[in-house]
C-alpha cells in the first residue's frame, strides 16, 4: 500500500490523541495512581493476545539477559514512574497541556544521550530543543493551565501538575533511551519490538504494582467495577495508547524513515487543540496554536524531518 508507513503514524498520533482524553478523563475519577494499575493491566492483557495471534507464544521467547534488564528498566522508569506522573498531570490539567508538555520528550531526550550515551547533540537537535521548549513557554506562561479543564484547581495544583508533566515526558524520555540500549546489545537473534513492548509492559506492572502495595494504595477491584465510565475510559485509552498507538509506530517505522515516523506520530497536540475546544469548551488563542505549532515543529527538527 502506498505511503502505509505515513498513514500508520499519523493513525498513531489520533490513537494517543484518543488514549489522551481517555486517561484525563478516568484520571479524574480512578486518581493516577489507581488509573495506572488500571491501564497497566489491560494493556498487557492485549499485548499479550497480539504477542500470541502474530508471533505464536503468549510471551517471548528467550532474549539476551542484558536486553531484558535495559528492558526492565526502561518499563519502570517509562511506564510505572513516568505514567504517574503523566496521570496526574492529564486528571488536573487535561489533555491540550498534558500532551504539549509530553511532546517535550524527544528534547530531554536528546539531552538525556549527551551525557548517557555520549551522544553530543548537533546544531540542528539544540534548535529543536530550544524550539520546544519556546513552543511550551509561550503556551503556557500566557495562560492558567488547565483551567477550561478543572476550574476548581487552584494555581498551585496546576503548576504541580505541570511539574508533574515534565517528570512525566522525563520518564518517557529516559525510559526510551534504555530501551533503545537493549537493542544495542549483541545478539544472535534480533529482539523483535512486540516481544520488547510486551518485556517493558511487564517489568512496567511489577514495578507500578510494588509502588502501590508500598504506598498502601493498591486498587480495589470493586470500587473500580463499580465506576464503569472510570474502567470504560481506562480500557479505551489502553487500547489506543499502549497498544494500537505503539503498534501503529512500529508499522510506521518498518515502512517509512524513522524521523518522518516519529514526526507524524508527535502531531497528537494538534489533534487535541480542536477537541479539546468541542468537548470541555477550552478557549484557544492565536498563540496556543502558534506554540503548540512550535513544539511540534521542534519535535520535527529533532527527529531530523526538518534539519534535513
């Protein structure tokens, strides 16, 4: 099929779009902690039925024991501390500001590589970093985040929960950056990106799971039964998010070159910008679509799209 590899993520950034306003919503009412146990769940339950239907076994098959451990790592720091704080930015400032600031991942993580990896960033990757970071000032310093989306919070809730999105994109940042390591480890057999997502899931549960039984905030399977447009949104987003947006990013990648993947499939606060006017009436400026243009655009820079 022609232009599939495009198609695929520009259908992945609409997934996380969905997977967006589907965790701010059930956030809201499950609270982070309890909609990451939620989501954790459903997502390795599909991922799991997927690892089955189009590779044959319900889990891996033997992997290089360094690949696993980056693996494992990167399923924590992503998925179980990450997520968290990702949550709770989405349940206090909705879905336009939660996804802006997690489209500062692909900036933290180049400056992540720099030291970790010793990767120096060019000219081209500090210009989309300093575009970025642009984008999200000019959006957010203007304005009270988050206000359309809970008018109750007090200033000092949204700018926590702001923080809380930059630890958020930090995770996903630093999360992506092991995962990538486990694919630098010498192998026999190359580890396929489903049987690495399904490693990451897991390690991801075990780790969001021992949190909450440290934390005593462990879910309480009944009182989320009985929230069922809590538990209906948490499962939407989970096969949006975690599951069809990772899937579509992979197809995405095995058809198209990966900066021009990864830029489609960061276009996802674009795509909230007018839902999020349709569905809990947020007042959008000239200058909330020209920063959220300019994080996008430095997004692009950084994946090579726009630097050539």
């Amino acid at each position: 099929m022609r232009h599939l590899g495009e198609i695929a993520a520009v259908s992945a950034a609409a997934c996380w779009t969905v997977s967006s306003l589907a965790f701010a919503y059930s956030g809201r009412r499950l609270r982070a902690p309890i909609l990451n146990q939620v989501r954790i769940v459903f997502a390795v339950a599909l991922l799991s039925g997927l690892h089955l239907l189009l590779l044959g076994t319900l889990v891996p098959a033997a992997a290089e024991a360094d690949a696993v451990l980056y693996l494992a790592a990167s399923g924590v720091v992503g998925l179980a501390l990450g997520d968290h704080c990702n949550f709770h930015c989405l349940s206090v400032i909705g879905p336009r500001y939660g996804s802006l600031l997690m489209a500062t991942h692909p900036a933290m993580s180049v400056l992540l590589a720099w030291p970790f990896l010793g990767e120096a960033p060019s000219g081209g990757e500090l210009g989309g970093v300093a575009l970025t970071t642009a984008g999200v000032a000019l959006v957010l310093l203007r304005r009270r985040p988050g206000a359309a989306w809970r008018p109750e919070a007090t200033p000092r809730e949204r700018w926590v929960a702001v923080g809380a999105g930059l630890l958020g994109a930090l995770g996903q940042a630093g999360g992506l950056l092991l995962s990538r390591s486990a694919f630098l480890v010498p192998s026999a057999t190359p580890l396929d990106p489903l049987s690495a997502t399904w490693i990451r899931m897991v390690a991801g549960m075990t780790g969001i799971f021992a949190i909450a039984l440290l934390s005593r905030d462990l879910v309480r399977p009944r009182a989320v039964l009985a929230d069922r447009p809590g538990l209906g949104t948490a499962a939407l987003g989970a096969v949006f998010g975690p599951t069809a947006g990772v899937w579509l990013v992979q197809v995405a990648a095995a058809h198209t070159r990966a900066g021009v993947a990864s830029a489609l499939s960061s276009l996802t606060p674009i795509l909230v910008l007018p839902l999020s006017r349709v569905l809990y009436g947020a007042r959008i400026t000239i200058l909330d679509v020209i920063g959220t243009l300019t994080v996008v655009a430095g997004a692009g820079l950084l994946f090579g799209v726009l630097g050539g």
